[in-house]
C-alpha cells in the first residue's frame, strides 16, 4: 500500500513537472536534437509511465520502515538541500566532494574509502561534465579569491 501512496503523490509531482516541461522551457534556438526542450520531456514521460506501472501492479513484499530508515531519508533530503545551496558558492567539485563523502559515510562506508569515493566523484565527475559533455559548472567562490589572489600577486611581481 505505501507504494502506491508514494507512487500517487510522486504521479502528481510528476505531472506538474511534465506541464513545465511542455509549456515552460523554451529554448531560444535548437542547437541539438536533445536539447534543452527535450531532456525534461523525455524525463516527464518515462517517469508518468514507470508511475503507472507501479501503481496498476505495485510489489507483494511489504514495506516496514524502521526510525533508523526515516532518519537517513531524512538526512538525504537534508542533504540534497545542502548541496543544492553551496553549489554556487562552492563550486561543483567541492560541493559535490562534501555531498558524496557524507553520503558515503551516512551508507555504512569506511572513512578513508569515503572521501576517496567523495573526491573521485567531486573531480571525475567535473572532468566527465566539462570534457565530454561541454558543460559549464561553477568553480566556486573560493577557487575565484584564490585565482583572484595569485593574479593579483603576478600583477605585483611584474611591475
């Protein structure tokens, strides 16, 4: 029964977002057949039917979920929320080295394996996005005062 609730709820969210999808998002020309216009489609519709499905033949298992459980999906959400509001200040590749590390521990990993997990995510993962797929992230704040500061410092030395 919990899944069905949780597939209606998320149905409607959904929903919502494939409305945005279909009116909202215009791009101001199509430089690419999947551009911007069509990934939030594509993602609308896949997800509407995977949602049906679970709501027309939903599991047989039941679904018992322990405090402990809430609490990390809890502290996921939490975390999603954190990541989402130091994207900008921090930049991609810290943000995203402090999401997966806290992540990896909230999981039950070792320490070492996690920050290891946690920069393997933050730097391959910019490196995947900006070499392969041409995309434009953040560098943060931070890395600007520090790139900021060594230019200023060679402005000084050169004169």
């Amino acid at each position: 029964m919990a899944d069905r609730i949780f597939a209606a709820v998320l149905l409607a969210v959904t929903i919502g977002y494939a409305v945005i999808a279909f009116t909202v998002i215009r791009a101001p020309f199509q430089y690419d057949p999947l551009g911007p216009e069509s990934w939030p489609r594509i993602l609308s519709i896949v997800a509407i039917l995977c949602l049906l499905y679970i709501l027309w033949k939903p599991d047989a298992i039941g679904f018992d979920m322990t405090r402990q459980v809430w609490f990390r999906l809890g502290a996921a959400v939490v975390l999603l929320l954190a990541y989402s509001d130091l994207y900008e200040p921090l930049g991609f590749i810290l943000s995203t080295i402090f999401f997966a590390t806290i992540m990896a521990l909230m999981l039950g990993a070792p320490r070492l394996r996690a920050v290891g997990f946690g920069i393997a995510a933050g730097v391959f993962g910019w490196l995947l996005c900006v070499t392969l797929m041409d995309l434009n992230l953040p560098e943060g704040a931070l890395y600007e005062a520090v790139v900021d500061s060594f230019q200023q410092t060679e402005e000084e030395g050169a004169s």
